[in-house]
C-alpha cells in the first residue's frame, strides 16, 4: 500500500510536469502561429504527430509550387 502511494504520487506530479509542459509549448507554438491561422488551415484537433507533419508537409510542399509561379 505504502510504495503504491508513493507511486500514484509520482504519477500525478509526473501528469502537473506535463501540463505545465504543454501549455508552456502551446503559448510559445500561438506566438509562432496564431491559432486562427491554424483553424484557417483546417486544424489539427483530431490529429496525431504523424498526422500533423504530414500535412505540414503537404503544406510546404503546396507552398513550393506557389512560389515557383
């Protein structure tokens, strides 16, 4: 009992570190790029990693061939 609330007490500290990670890179990813332009792009609620980088990708890629033009 006694090393099972030590460890629920490490996880939860571990989860606060994370949050607080999170929403650190959060504000340091709007100032970056804006929310809205995020949104304007279609979002990215529903996505994983892999997801979001392949359609970064896509988007450089489209970027690319605009400027080619």
């Amino acid at each position: 009992m006694w090393n099972e609330t030590i460890t629920c007490g490490k996880i939860r500290i571990a989860i606060l570190n994370f949050m607080e990670i999170l929403q650190e890179s959060c504000k340091k990813a709007s100032i970056i790029c804006p929310e809205s332009e995020i949104e304007a792009l279609g979002g990215c609620c529903d996505m994983n990693p892999e997801e979001l980088s392949a359609q970064l990708n896509r988007l450089n890629q489209r970027l690319q061939r605009e400027s080619q033009r």
